[in-house]
C-alpha cells in the first residue's frame, strides 16, 4: 500500500509538472461556442480511448479504467487509479470581431479509481470527471445615435463566461462469461456557470455597467452498458468487441443569481430565480477488432438528440436564459470516430522500451449540439496521436496525447475555431487485498 502511495505521489507530480508553465492562464477569448447550453462538451473515457478517437465503448482493457461503459469495468485485475491534466489552444475569426482571437488555459482532466472484487469478474469503479466548459469573451462594437445630447455615442459591448459541468460516478461491471458483461453506473452532475455582460462607453462621463449571471446546476442520471466479447473469429485468437452504453436523460435543476453594478461592484441589484434544463438521452455504439495482441482498431459512434432539450423557465433576455444561451441554439449531437493503436511488443513484457511502447492515431467527426438557427448546423474535425511509455513500476503507464481541430465556419457571419493541444495521464496499477499464504 505505501508502495503504491508513493508511486500515485510521483505521478501526480509528473501529470501536474509538465503542465505548470501553462496551467491557470487565460489570456484571449476562447470559444464563442461554449457561450450556448451547457458549454463545450467533454468525452470522459481513458486516455487509450482518448487517443483513438474518444469513447472506446468496445475496448476491453486490463491496463486501463474507461468510464464511457461500465461493462467494462469487470475486467479488472489490479487496482487502479489514473490521474491527468490538458491544455488547449483555441484560436478562433470570423464573427463580428476583426483579426484572430487566441485562448490558452491549463484544466484537470479528472480522476479514475477501480478495483476487483472477483478478478476479471465483477469491477468497480468511481470517477471524478468534467462533463462541459464555459470559458468565452466576445467583444462587439455598438454606435447609439440617439442619446439626451442628440450626439452619437460609441460603446462596446463584451461578453464573458467561464465555468462548467463535472460528474461524480460510480458503479460496478459484471462478466458473465467470456462472452457477455454488463454494468450500471449512478452520475452526479453538478456546476457553476456564469456569464457577464460589461458595458463600457467612451465618453468619460459615462460610467461602466456590468450584468452578472451565476447559474449553479445539478441533476442525477444513471449509464446502462453492455459487451460482447467473439473470440477467434477471422483467425487463431482474435476478438471482435461489440460494445453498447446509455446514458438516461437527466434533468438539470438549479438556481440563477442576476446581480447589477457598475464596474466591479456587483452587489447593488440582485435577483435569484430558479429553473431546469432537461437534458437528452445519450447512445454510444462502439466496434473494437484486436487481430493480435500487438494491434488494435475501433470504430465508435454516439448520439444525443438536444434539439429536444427543454428549459422550465422563460426570460425576455434571451441572451441570458436559463441555464446559458437558451434551448433555442440547440441541435441534435453525434459523433463519429476512428482509431489504431500498435504495440510491437504485444504481451511480451520482457521486450525493450520502444517495443513495449503504444503508438495511437485516431480521428473523429462531430455534429455540434449548438446551431445558430434552424436550418444552420456546425461541425468539428479533430485528429489525435499519442504514445504511452511502460514504466519500471509493473502496471504503471504514462500515456501522451496531442490533438488539433476545427470547428464552427466563418461564412453567415459566424465564428470559426481552430483547437490544438496536449493532455498527460498517468494510470498506477498495484495488486490489492493478496491473501498472503504462509511457506
């Protein structure tokens, strides 16, 4: 047990040093697109899934806790838990802004814990995983042209948002043979976002105003999943994984505080009301074929049908309306991805660093769940390599992912994001609860 303490003590140091250079900076303007329901949308999974693609709702894995079916989670040998961090670079034109936005922010990536209750029979796991992010500025020049001194006045207009959705999971899988296993897992949402709009002039006389909109969420849902396991299907010791998880519909419930002031004083009007967002069912469906224990290839897809979404509470701001940005931005969301992953060592552990090495490409393609009217929708392309290195301590891997996309389009005077950059996790494996047996 301390063995493994200190080993979680070294990779926690690893995962959050590499990142210290960038980590809590927040210069820029981000992603518009994260202004609109819930922020941008994150896909908790492993970093293996995570470098193929995202999801991997079929990849059966002893080396690796993934959190999108908890079918998966019977297959466990060791305890383990994985810790990471990421940072993005959003860079983003188009718009009514002239020129090129930049944002850079460091965030964690979350924390995995598993273990076996009876080995590669019945698992458990618990995550602490972001679900959603808000991190946006949008900065619009306006010209009023009546005002008392019949002059015109210029001003602008900038909109901030930051915040998000995290999950709270927890759940078991079961195996009944090598054929099927399946799981559940219960999810606790919860999060604050919050929106302000600064109005600034530039006339000296004219004083500052700022609108503040705190929303804080919550909501229980539940994952129901599935796998199939079909071995020596096309040749000697080969797997096809056909696996299958459901996220139920939840509704997010909560309460909005709208406080007015002037400059940073923003305690001199304040109003709370509350609200629901009913979020949709979401359906992943996800194809693993391992021909050898050196080669894995996956194909995975999900579905969420947010054009359904509805909100209990009605504004006249609709800028402002509840949770952020209203249901009426709202499209149906799916995904497609892709991915490879080649181990030249396969399972032969005796064989040198580079060998025992993981190389992964992955790709994915992604309709928005946010559109700006209702016959616009928006997509994403994102392509993602990585590697994970063995380590001297016997089930510990360092896993390195870097992506790059594009997402939004520049044409209806819309915005476009070009995204890149890196996330570290590190996964410790240790064996626990080992009767030991007197010789």
């Amino acid at each position: 047990m301390m063995h493994f303490a200190r080993t979680l003590l070294i990779g926690l140091l690893l995962t959050l040093g590499g990142l210290l250079p960038v980590w809590g900076q927040d210069a820029g303007d981000g992603s518009i697109y994260s202004r609109f329901g819930i922020g941008e949308l994150q896909t908790p999974s492993s970093a293996q899934a995570q470098a193929l693609g995202g999801h991997g709702v079929a990849l059966r894995s002893l080396n690796y806790t993934n959190l999108s079916n908890p079918a998966l989670w019977s297959d466990q040998v060791l305890t383990r838990v994985a810790l990471g961090a990421r940072f993005r670079t959003v860079e983003s034109e188009g718009g009514q802004t002239e020129g090129t936005s930049r944002l850079t922010a460091g965030n964690f990536d979350g924390v995995q814990f598993s273990f076996p209750l009876l080995r590669q029979k019945l698992g458990v796991a618990f995550g602490f995983v972001p679900v959603s992010q808000s991190n946006f500025r949008s900065r619009v020049q306006r010209t009023a042209s009546s005002t008392p001194f019949d002059e015109t006045l210029d001003y602008q207009v900038e909109f901030l948002g930051r915040g998000g959705l995290q999950k709270i999971t927890g759940g078991f899988g079961y195996r009944f043979n090598d054929l099927i296993s399946v799981g559940a897992s219960l999810d606790y949402l919860f999060g604050t976002i919050e929106t302000q709009r600064r109005t600034s002039f530039t006339r000296p006389n004219f004083q500052e105003t700022v609108v503040t909109n705190g929303v804080r969420l919550d909501a229980l849902s539940a994952t129901l999943g599935t796998h199939l396991t079909i071995g020596d299907l096309l040749r000697p010791e080969d797997n096809l994984m056909i696996g299958a998880a459901v996220t139920l519909p939840a509704s997010l419930s909560g309460t909005r505080t709208r406080t007015i002031g002037e400059s940073l004083d923003r305690d001199t009007v304040s109003t709370a009301s509350g609200g629901a967002l009913d979020m949709p069912v979401t359906a992943r469906l996800g194809v693993a074929y391992v021909p050898s224990s050196a080669l894995t290839l996956t194909v995975n897809g999900s579905y969420a049908p947010w054009s359904q979404a509805e909100s209990s509470m009605t504004d006249d701001d609709v800028s402002f309306a509840f949770p952020v940005g209203g249901t009426e931005t709202l499209a149906d969301q799916w995904t497609l991805s892709s991915g490879v992953e080649w181990r030249p060592a396969g399972d032969d552990s005796f064989r040198g660093f580079l060998a025992r090495t993981a190389y992964r490409l992955g790709v994915s393609y992604e309709q928005l769940y946010v559109s700006p009217n209702t016959t616009t929708t928006l997509n994403a392309v994102e392509a993602r390599m990585g590697i994970s290195l063995p380590t001297s301590v016997s089930g510990t891997r360092i896993d390195l992912t870097t992506h790059v996309g594009r997402q939004g389009t520049t044409s209806q005077n819309l915005v476009q994001d070009l995204y890149y950059g890196v996330s570290a996790r590190v996964t410790i494996g240790e064996r626990w609860f080992q009767e030991r047996r007197l010789r």
